[in-house]
C-alpha cells in the first residue's frame, strides 16, 4: 500500500518536473524530472515497466536511429526516450509520460545491466562496440566483459538478443545467451577488433568470414541485406529507406529482426520505417549562415569512416569539432578516422578543436579552410559532420527549412 | 630510403597512434626525402626499418606485443643503430618491468633501466612538459608510474599532468625516445616531429616546413599555459 502510494507520487513528481522544466526553458525537460522521481523511489523504473513489452537498443554507434526505426516500425502506440537521454533517469521519464505498452528504450552501454533488471525486456539489441571517447569510457574490451556478465542474469533468460554477428566483441559478449538472432550488419571498421576479445591472438578473416583459432568465430546468420532488402529468417523485405548511408540499412536490419522477433508484420514494418526521415536533427535538412546543409552527427572514428563512406556528392563538406566533456577532452581519435578519402574535397573545419581538424586534414592532403570568413553560398545541399557538442551549437544556430 | 615502421598497429594503436607514422612520413616526404610507412603486423617477420613506432595498448594487447618484439629481436634492432620512439604503453614494454591489472609484474623488453608500477589513479589530462627548453604539448592516459634508473637522462620536465611521476617524463636512452604523451603527439608538436626525423636521418638539418600544425602547436601552448583547464 505504502510502496504504491510512493511510487505514485514518484510517477507524477517525474511529469511535474518535467513539465516545470521545459515550460521555464531551462531544460528539455527529460532527465531531471526523471532523477527527481529515482530519488523518491529507486525502484521506480522496475514499477513503471511492469506489464510493457520492452525493447533495449544499445551499442556504441546507431542507437538513436535504431531506437527510432524501431519505434516506427512497431505498430500501434510507442513510447521511448527519443531525445537520446539513455541513462536510468531518461527511461523513467520516456515511461512516466506515457501508458503505451510498447515500449523501445535507447540504452547506454555501460547502463545496460541496470536498465534490462529493471525492465526484463523481450528484446534486447547489440549494435556494435568501438572505441569512443577513451578518456571517459572504460576501455571497449572491457564494455563486452561487462555486456558478457549483464547477458547472464536472470532477467535477460527470456529475452531474445538480436545481435551484430560481423562485430567479434559482440559475438563475444553474446555468444553464451540461449537465444540469439544473429545479423550480418555491414561495418568497415575493424580497427577495434584485430585481435580476438576472448584470447587476444590476431582474427582471422576473409571477405564473408571471421574466426579465431580458440573457437570464437562468426555464427550462424539469422539476417543479412542482399542490396536494398532484409532477409530475416525466412522472409524477404525490400526496404525503401527516407535515411542515407548502408550503415542505416544496417540499423534497419537489426530493428526488423527485433520485431521480428515479436511478431511484428515486417512487410508493414519497413513500410512504416520509410516514413524516418531526420533522427533527432541529424540528416534533416536546416539552413545555417543561409547554406542548406544536411546535419550528420559522428562522435567516433567509427561513426565517421560511416557518414565519410555516405556524403553526397558536393565538392564541399563542413567538418565541425569540439572537445568538451561530452565529447571527450582529447581529439586524438582524428587521427583514427579516414579522412584521406575526402582527398579532392575542400573542406571548411568549425568548431573549437578546428586547427587540430585541419591539421589532420594537411597530413591526409586534403584540402582545409581555416578561420577565412564565409564561404560562398552553394546552391546545394551541403553535409556537415559534426561530434556531439558541435551538432548540438549547430542545431541551436540552425532553422529547419 | 627513410623507413619508419609502425609497430603492431592492431595491438599499439589505441588513441590514435597512428598519427604519429602518418607525420613522419609526410614531414620527410613534403621535404622530398624518400621514405617508406611501414606497418608491422603481428603475424608477420618485423621488417627492417630506421624508426620503430610503439603506441599505446590495452593490458593484454601491451604483454603480447612485449612477447612478439622480445622474439623479433627488437632489441638488436637498436643495437645495429635503429631509432625507437615510444608513446604511452610503448614507454612501459620498452623498460625492465610494468604491471598492468593487478600487481603482477611482468618482465619488459629492458632497453633501458625503468620500472612501471600501477599508480594509485590513472592519470587523464593534458600533458605539458619541457624538452630541454622546448614546450610539449599532449595529452596522457595512464594508469603506470615509472622510475628510471640513476643512469637514465629522462625525455623532458613535467609542467603539467604525470608522466612518469609527477616530475619527469619519459626517457632518453640513446635512439631509444619515450613519452607517456600518446599519439598524436607528434602531430601536436612539429618541431618534436622533426626532432625524430632529423636523429632518424642521423642528425641531417632539416629544410623549414610551414603548415596549420605550427597555427595548432601555439594555439594548444597558449591554451594549456593561460588557462587552468584544457
Ligand atoms: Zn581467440
């Protein structure tokens, strides 16, 4: 009776707060009301997802648009915490502002223990695992260890893991659950993984495969695209995307076979995802200092090589980079990512850590612009990639159009 | 022909390391010295090259590394006149002994007289120190410190972070040079790049070379000098 009356009040102070923040302008209102409601009842989001279906989308690139191709894809009413806040607080506050039974929550991989005892999920899916922001996060082998040990509580027995079969660090981390949907997700980053996650001798690997002499190799395909369809199971889907690039394909397959997974229809499914066209900012288009550009988000080499392998076929590109907290203070990682491919391109560096950018740039003899005023306006659309900070100032100074 | 061998990348190459071959090469090339990028892979012979490259690693990836250079035979490597350059886990292998998880120790390649043990915390931050004169700029991300034996001239003062202990950084140890700076610290600080390059080519005086790395290197000292944080 007491724990119900708490949990009440917990629950309302969530909206309260939430509703107080976004309407003083302080905040998008998702995270403090929900660290609000955790602080009067710790046990708030095991209360709040009793009797949901719940979807967990975790790894280091893709979650947001996973998470939100997921959400689109199901049928029927959807809740998640579509504005990226992936920690206890934002799933509380994606759950207290809606009964919806169906629920889809962007997870954080270092919260995924956490978050899937308090949710027993019916699905639970493992993008990928690559080095990001080294000076915060622990080490990525470390990340798959711990996936390795959240995979074996009792609250993820029954749940179906949809997991990324060509990443060798997800493999490992999955490879004992019973009950897994292997995807072959295309990625051309193996920088992370060139020696084997269980016995560190060197991977082996031909164009379709990857093994390891002490057994760790790549399982049993369960899903793959053959050019613009998803084979799930049995079932073909012809995907007509509104997102770019084939990592979203990617991101596609992996949302498919997790309604697959529950039975969602994967016909209508991919039908209903079509409709994403821009994923929290990011590729929508939006006018700043009166160019048209496309916004692409990439916080790590690996996020980079895929928004580089993706670009439109402008001369031009604007690459923006900051270096504070939430990017990480130290922008070493430019040097991990491969942009001797814009070699022909002219790029124009933004942000704080832009001289570290068109450093960078110079030793890949790429063309880069520095500090020289505005650059003429280009009748096309012109993609801009930015890390976190730097999307999140190019959002604020940016109008949609 | 300038051969500059970048050491296990796959297991080396943590924060970027890779930079620090990527400069070399350029500098020399753009200067119109010939030279070769070399990346020595783990499964292979260690080519012969002129400067080895080590970067940093994780804990299991550094004692195989450590176990692969000791039978490729780094060591007389160096003693038929190559130059090793060191960052960060690099500088640990390179000494007589380190500990990574835990407090085992285990036996390094012993080039120089240095002993690793775990510090208390891991040290994350910028890295500033002073290179007989000359500022470094970097940034460090460590859990080790390092004691150089009596004989040893260490690589540069510590001004800002760790390095090995708060007051030194690095080693000297004839062609063998290390830093806890990790990659890129080279891309970071030109003039240290070109130091490499010029001991590499066995004290040749280098032609100036002008580029944004130089607008980057007096922006990152004007930063890491007037302001507290980086
Ligand atoms: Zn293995």
């Amino acid at each position: 009776m007491w724990r119900a009356v708490r949990l009440g009040i917990a629950t309302q102070a969530v909206r309260t707060v939430n509703w107080v923040s976004q309407r003083s302008g302080r905040g998008s209102g998702t995270v403090i009301g929900g660290t609000v409601g955790l602080f009067l009842a710790p046990e708030l989001l095991t209360s709040l997802a009793n009797d949901r279906r719940v979807i967990l989308v975790t790894g280091t690139n893709g979650k947001t648009t996973t998470t939100a191709l997921v959400a689109a894809g199901w049928d029927g009413d959807v809740t998640s915490n579509d504005t990226g806040a992936n920690m206890p607080a934002g799933h509380v506050a994606a759950l207290a502002r809606s009964g919806a039974t169906r629920v889809v929550l962007e997870t954080d991989e270092a919260w995924l223990g956490a978050t899937l005892e308090a949710t027993s999920p019916a699905v639970i899916v493992l993008l990928n695992l690559s080095r990001d922001q080294l000076d915060r996060a622990s080490e990525v082998r470390q990340i798959a260890d711990r996936w390795r040990n959240f995979l074996a509580k009792p609250q993820a027995e029954d749940a179906v893991i949809v997991a990324n079969a060509l990443d060798p660090l997800v493999v490992y981390a999955a490879n004992e659950a019973s009950n897994v949907r292997w995807c072959a997700t295309p990625t051309s980053w193996t920088a992370d993984t060139m020696s084997c996650p269980r016995c560190t001798e060197p991977l082996l690997r031909t164009d379709d495969r990857w093994w390891c002499t002490c057994g760790l190799a790549q399982p049993t395909l369960n899903s793959y695209l053959d050019g613009d369809v998803a084979v799930v199971g049995s079932t073909r889907v012809p995907l007509a995307l509104g997102l770019p690039g084939v990592f979203n394909r990617g991101n596609a397959l992996m949302a498919l076979t997790a309604l697959d997974a529950i039975n969602v229809d994967l016909g209508r499914a991919a039908s209903r995802m079509s409709s994403v066209g821009e994923v929290a900012g990011r590729y929508g288009l939006r006018r700043v200092d009166g160019q048209v550009v496309r916004l692409l988000l990439a916080k790590n080499p690996a996020g980079f090589a895929a928004m580089l392998e993706g670009l439109g076929d402008v001369h031009d590109v604007w690459i923006s980079i900051n270096a504070r907290v939430a990017d990480g203070h130290d922008p070493s990682w430019l040097y991990d990512v491969p942009f001797e491919v814009l070699r022909g391109r002219r790029v124009r560096c933004l942000g704080e850590r832009r001289l570290d950018l068109a450093t960078r740039l110079w030793y890949a003899g790429v063309e880069a612009h520095v500090d020289e005023g505005r650059p003429a306006i280009e009748d096309r659309v012109i993609d801009v990639i930015a890390n976190y900070t730097a999307f999140s100032d190019l959002l604020k100074e940016s109008r949609p159009c | 022909m300038l051969s500059i061998v970048q050491v296990y990348p796959e297991l080396l190459g943590t924060y970027g390391d890779g930079g620090n071959g990527l400069v070399l090469a350029e500098r020399a090339r753009r200067r119109g010295i010939d030279v070769e990028l070399v990346r020595a892979g783990m499964d292979g012979e260690l080519p012969t090259g002129d400067v080895y490259l080590l970067g940093g690693g994780e804990d299991g990836p550094q004692r195989l590394a450590v176990a692969l250079l000791a039978a490729a035979g780094l060591s007389s490597r160096v003693d038929d006149g190559a130059m090793v350059f060191a960052v960060c886990a690099g500088l640990q292998m390179l000494g007589s002994s380190f500990s990574v998880q835990g407090d085992d120790q285990y036996v390094g390649l012993g080039l120089v007289d240095a002993v690793t043990t775990r510090a208390p915390v891991r040290a994350v931050g910028d890295l500033v120190t002073m290179v007989e004169g000359t500022m470094m700029v970097g940034f460090e991300n460590h859990g080790g410190e390092t004691r150089i034996g009596p004989g040893v001239e260490p690589f540069a003062t510590v001004v800002r972070g760790r390095g090995n202990d708060g007051v030194v950084d690095g080693f000297r140890a004839g062609r063998v040079w290390a830093t806890y700076a990790h990659g890129p610290v080279l891309a970071l600080n030109p003039w240290l790049a070109d130091a490499v390059l010029s001991e590499a080519l066995g004290g040749r005086e280098l032609a100036p070379l002008e580029s944004v790395a130089d607008r980057l290197y007096e922006s990152r000292c004007r930063a890491l000098t007037t302001r507290s944080t980086g």
